[in-house]
C-alpha cells in the first residue's frame, strides 16, 4: 500500500484495487477498457474525441437519455441539448433541397405552359 499526500492523509492506494465503471460501479477487467461491459458507458477519457469511439458515446448519452424517460423521470439535459443541436441543421439541409426540388419543378412547368 502507498500512502498518497501528507503524514495526515488518510488516502491510501491498494495494490490489488480493482478499477471500477463510474456509472453502474461494476468492475472492470483491465485498464485499457475503453467502454464498460455491463452498461456500456464511455470510461477513457478520450472516448469521445476518436471518431469511431465518438459515434458510440453518442449512443450511450441517447440510450440514457431514452432510458430515464421511461422510468418517467427527467431526461438527461445533455441528451436534450445534443438532439438540439443536431437536429436542426438536418432539417435545414432536407427542406434547402426540398426547396431546390420544387424551383426546378416549378420551372419546368412553366416551361411546359409556354409552349402550349
């Protein structure tokens, strides 16, 4: 055992100390865990900034999101906050081609009442 800090620390290290999932407290089998086994939970702290690893931290933040709203509890703020934020901009881009779509039909048909 290492004790950490001053002589008044009480803070000690155990050698045989098994890391632990900071969500759902289960145990972890080794340190290069990168997602939790039994929650799935992102545990590296550089989980969310490898872009294949970024997709399913995502995922965890949306599941927990989906899974308090079914204990009818309140929804994780963050979940809320990152469907806002990715949301619009799909919805943007979907109605600018909508918009496209139909200045093109509208032309053609135009068009088309011309030459008859």
């Amino acid at each position: 055992m290492e004790t950490i800090g001053e002589a008044g620390d009480v803070a000690e290290i155990d050698d045989e100390a098994v890391p632990l999932c900071v969500c759902c407290l289960g145990e972890l089998n080794h340190d290069q865990v990168v997602f939790c086994p039994h929650c799935f939970a992102p545990i590296d702290p550089l989980a969310d900034m490898v872009p294949f690893y970024h997709v399913f931290a995502g995922g965890w933040i949306l599941r927990r999101a989906i899974e308090r709203a079914r204990e009818h509890q309140k929804p994780i703020p963050i979940g809320l906050v990152l469907l806002s934020i990715l949301f619009p901009p799909l919805w943007l881009a979907v109605f600018a081609v909508l918009w496209k779509r139909s200045k093109k039909h509208n032309r053609s048909v135009s068009a088309a009442d011309r030459e008859s």
